[in-house]
C-alpha cells in the first residue's frame, strides 16, 4: 500500500509542477502567488485540526516551512493560524 500511495503522491506532484510551469509560462507570477499565499492558512489549519494529517512526520516540516515563508519574505501571518505556528516545537 505504501509503494501505491507514493506513486500517487509522486503524481500529483507532477500534476502540480506542470501547472505552475504553465502558469509561469504565460506570466501569471503574480496571481499564482497570491493563490498560493492565499491557501497558505487553510492548509495549517487542516493539518492542525485532522490528525490523519499531524500523523505523517512531514506535517511538522510542512508547518515549518510555512511559518519560514513568513518570516523570510517579512510577510504578516495570519491571526488564524498564528498560535498554530508560534507553538511548534524547536528544531533539534
């Protein structure tokens, strides 16, 4: 089962880097950047509040990489989600 859920994980991930270059592509920077900065909370969220998703060890580095985004590109984070990203634990 886990080979078959690779595989479909690894598709979707080619699913999604073939959008983004179609939307690149065609100079659309600007609003995939604001769709993509925009889903930004509701993913904390479900990761926060679906424990199928906290189960998986990449959830806390997918957390992470999130609360980086706002803090290299100095960007507010949302009240929604701020408590969930202050409160994760230090890396190691």
């Amino acid at each position: 089962m886990n080979q078959r859920l690779y595989a479909r994980s690894y598709a979707l991930g080619v699913i999604e880097q073939a959008f983004l270059a179609t939307e690149l592509r065609a100079h659309r920077q600007d609003e995939l950047q604001k769709r993509i900065e925009a889903n930004l909370p509701s993913a904390v969220l479900a990761i926060h509040q679906h424990k199928e998703l906290q189960s998986v060890p990449e959830s806390q580095s997918a957390l992470r990489s999130v609360k980086d985004f706002y803090e290299m590109n100095a960007v507010p984070v949302p009240k929604e989600i701020v408590a969930i990203l202050n409160d994760l634990s230090p890396m190691h």
